[in-house]
C-alpha cells in the first residue's frame, strides 16, 4: 500500500517549533498545492488496492454510442486512480492502462470497470476478445483528444465531453500521471493513445493547464497529420510564475512531482524550448481584464494560477479572455461554448472577428 500524504497541523522539531521563515516555507507551499490541486482528484493509494466488490448502490451505466464497454458483463469496479496510471491505448471507451509504479497494465470499461489485469499482451487479447464477442466495429469519424492539468483527471471534462459528443465527436478523455513522471514521459503515453486510434480520419485537441505543454511536447517529437484544430484553456505556454517561486518548496516538488519542477519560466527550461502547434489553434485565459487579477501573488491579470501573459502563444488564430479562474475554465458554459465554436468555425465567438495573438490588448467577455 502507498503511504498517505499528509501536510502537518502543527510543525514543530523535537527542540519545538520550527523557525517562522522555515514554517512560513511550508505554509506557502501548502497554499500553491491548494491553488494548482484545487478540485484535484489526486489518490492516496492505488485502486488496485482498494476493495473490489462495488458499492451496492453503483450501477453501471446505459451504454453510450462511443462508450459500449460500460455493458459488458463482469468486471471489478476500481475507484480511478488516475494519478498512478497512464493510458496507452483508447477504442470505444476502453483504455489500455500502465501503472508507473508497478509496471502492470489493466483493461477498463467506460464506467471504469477493470476487465483485465497482467501484462500489455493479455489486456489487449481481452479486449480484442470483447471486440469480438460485442461485435464492435473499428472506429471511424473525427475525435477530439481531452487532455487535462498537473493533478487532474480527465473528469474534470464529463461536461464539456458530453457537450462534444453531441455535436459528433469520438470523444478521448486522455488519462496520465501527472504527478508522478515528466512531462516528456505523460507526451510517450499521449504518443500511445494516438497510435491507438485507427480509424479516425481527423483528431481536434482540447488541453487544460499542462495539457497544453503535455500536446506541445508531443508535437517537437512527432508528427501530426490528422490533427486539425486545438484550444488551449489557461495554459502557462511561456512558464507558470507560480512554480519559479515555489519549485525548491519541499511540499511543492513531493505533491507535484517532476512535471511541477518542469513548469518555470526559466529561458534554459522545457517550455521555452516546445514548439507551437503547426495547425490551427486558440488560446483562451480566465482573467480580470485589468491590472490585477485573481491572485495578487501573480504579476499582472491572471485566472488565480496562471497569468493572462503566460497563457499567449504566437501563432495562435484567436484568443478570448473569459472572466473565470483557472479551476473552472474547462467548466465554464461560456468557455465550453467558446470551445465547441472555434472546433467547428477556428474562431470563438460568431459575431466577434478572431483576434490572434499580437501582443496588443484583449477584450473580455461578459
């Protein structure tokens, strides 16, 4: 079992408490895991350690047109764990996921039921036994990859998922340890599930926080010819400041990990080094539209973790400043709305010429 994380109530030393400036150290790094976890869904141990047999009242769900898995019979229901495990393979809601700390893979359903558990080998041949069995055809269409923050789940998207499954997506809610590993070791897995998406003519993108990083790492590593349109929500593409105050906070780097260290503004760091996407993309930040934003410990306007600067990537077709903090940006009706035109249209708002990114002042939105 996985030790549980615990932030101290009251910090002392066998001598007695410890030095104001050292205390104030933990308490500031406490508050910077608040404000980038917040509304996290990090564990405190693996679901596969976790009791098997489900709760009486969990019920799994009607299945869905791209979620077919969710009935098949059978199965051990797991709790998530979202940050121990990363996906390698995606079809119809089935995932194909690696444990980065065991090494073993397992099989899930749409309602997260595990099917299989053992070597890579032995989870695909189940579930190209249940492709069988169900008589599941290959995937066809456009989908558009999900792909969330340091600390996150991909259920961090269900509504806007659900926004796109209406309008006709295969929907891809990218899961990966973003806690546990670096952001060019979370880009191999999302390089994975690509692969694993046979049948897909076209492939849009909508990355949160450090999802965009996570998709601008994978594009300096590959090519990306399917890929068509991206928006990134609140994503720090020039370095989060937060994380240059907080990177040698001992709180900071055991919760955030690797990817944490990774986030700086430093010139010689990973960010400054990615590429733009080569395809058409927005950016969208949540901010004040003011001097100040949300946080009054970030420079300049800012969603209360990422600064409205940070978020402008050139070359990007349009960008909207939304009045919503950086928790929220994936949840926002009026972010979900902004979303879904510009994958349909490449602009945010119908009435409103794009604005890409000059380096000139922005409008917000109401």
């Amino acid at each position: 079992m996985s030790k549980r994380f615990e932030v101290p109530v009251d910090i002392t030393t066998a001598g007695g408490r410890l030095s104001s400036a050292t205390a104030n150290t933990w308490r500031l790094g406490a508050f910077a895991c608040v404000v980038f976890l917040s509304c996290s869904e990090i564990p405190v141990m693996s679901d596969e350690q976790k009791p098997a047999v489900p709760p009486s009242d969990v019920v799994q769900p009607t299945a869905e047109p791209q979620s077919s898995g969710s009935t098949y019979p059978g199965g051990i229901f797991t709790m998530g764990g979202r940050q121990l495990w990363g996906d390698v393979a995606f079809f119809r809601g089935w995932r194909i996921q690696h444990n980065v700390l065991t090494g073993r893979y397992r099989l899930l359903d749409a309602a997260d039921f595990r099917h299989e558990s053992g070597s890579l080998a032995e989870c695909e041949h189940k579930l190209k036994t249940i492709r069988n069995e169900l008589n599941l055809p290959d995937m066809d269409g456009n989908a558009v990859l999900l792909i969330h923050g340091i600390g996150r789940s991909s259920k961090c998207f269900s509504g806007m998922a659900k926004s796109l499954r209406n309008d006709g997506y295969v929907v891809v809610p990218f899961e990966y340890p973003s806690t546990r590993v670096s952001i060019p070791t979370s880009a191999d897995y999302l390089r994975s599930v690509v692969q694993s998406l046979e049948g897909i003519d076209r492939i849009d993108v909508v990355c949160h926080s450090m999802g965009g990083l996570l998709l601008r790492t994978y594009l300096s590593q590959h090519k990306a010819p399917r890929f068509r349109r991206a928006v990134l929500l609140g994503v720090p593409n020039n370095g989060a400041e937060m994380a240059d105050m907080l990177k040698n906070n001992p709180l900071f780097k055991a919760v955030l990990g690797p990817a944490g260290q990774q986030l700086v503004t430093d010139d010689e760091g990973l960010i400054r080094q990615l590429p733009s996407p080569d395809f058409e993309f927005g950016v969208v930040a949540g901010g004040r539209n003011g001097p100040k934003g949300y946080n009054p410990l970030l420079p300049g306007d800012n969603d209360s973790t990422v600064t409205v600067a940070s978020t402008r990537l050139s070359g990007a077709t349009d960008f909207l400043l939304l009045p919503v903090i950086h928790s929220f940006l994936m949840t926002d009706a009026r972010s979900i709305a902004a979303t879904r035109h510009f994958l349909k249209h490449g602009t945010f708002v119908a009435d409103r010429p794009a604005q890409p990114i000059t380096g000139e002042g922005v409008e917000v939105v109401e």
